[in-house]
C-alpha cells in the first residue's frame, strides 16, 4: 500500500522557518511529480510549488521567494522549505505524488499543520 508520511510542521512566528519534509513507501516506481499542497479551513486546496522527476520546479505565486522545493536523494522524498513566514500561510500542507506503474495518479499524505502566529 502506497503512504505518503509527512513531517516538520508546526507553530512558528511570523518571519520564522520551517522545513516539512514528504517520504513514500510501499511504492516500486519513481514519481513523475511531487508537490506540496495547503488548504485552510473553507477553501480549496491550492498547489504550492511542485517538483518534476528532472528537477524543474514551480512555485505559486504566493511562494516564490520565499520556499524552496526539492527531493531528497532517496527515491520519492520531497522537502518544502519555507522561509520568511507569514500569518497567512497557515494551513494543512498536504505532500502529493503523481505517477504510477501503469496507471498515473495522484496519492496524497494526511498533511501536516503549520500555524504563523502574528
């Protein structure tokens, strides 16, 4: 069974760092894609940067200059470094894998809450 675990969330105060980090097991194929997702209470869940299996990245524009989205050595790990923090960035982040042996898909990890405090 495929799991996407993250970690690294948490309370920080606004201008504060945070780096939350995705890891996948149960998986024999290499993501096409890994991303990170946040949603708040209410809204949609809204891409935040995404990372293709050649390393391009792209970030969303509340994002850019501020995290920076990578994969780890290991197979199908991704990390999400966010800098310079703010109140409105709190939200569940959610890591994303897209891909599959046969069949491409989407599979999503439980998320992680991160709170800015003012």
């Amino acid at each position: 069974q495929v799991q996407l675990v993250e970690s690294g969330g948490g309370l920080v105060q606004a201008g504060g760092s945070l780096r939350l980090s995705c890891a996948a097991s149960g998986i024999i194929f290499s993501f096409n894609r890994m991303a990170w997702y946040r949603q708040v209470p209410g809204k949609q869940r809204e891409l935040v940067a995404h990372i293709s299996s050649g390393g391009s990245t792209s970030y969303a524009d509340s994002a850019k200059g501020r995290f920076t989205i990578s994969r780890g050595n290991a197979k199908n790990t991704v990390y999400l470094h966010m800098n310079s923090l703010k109140p409105e960035d709190t939200a569940v982040y959610y890591c994303n894998g897209f891909g599959g042996s046969y069949n491409l898909r989407d599979y999503w990890g439980q998320g992680t809450q991160v709170t800015v405090s003012s």
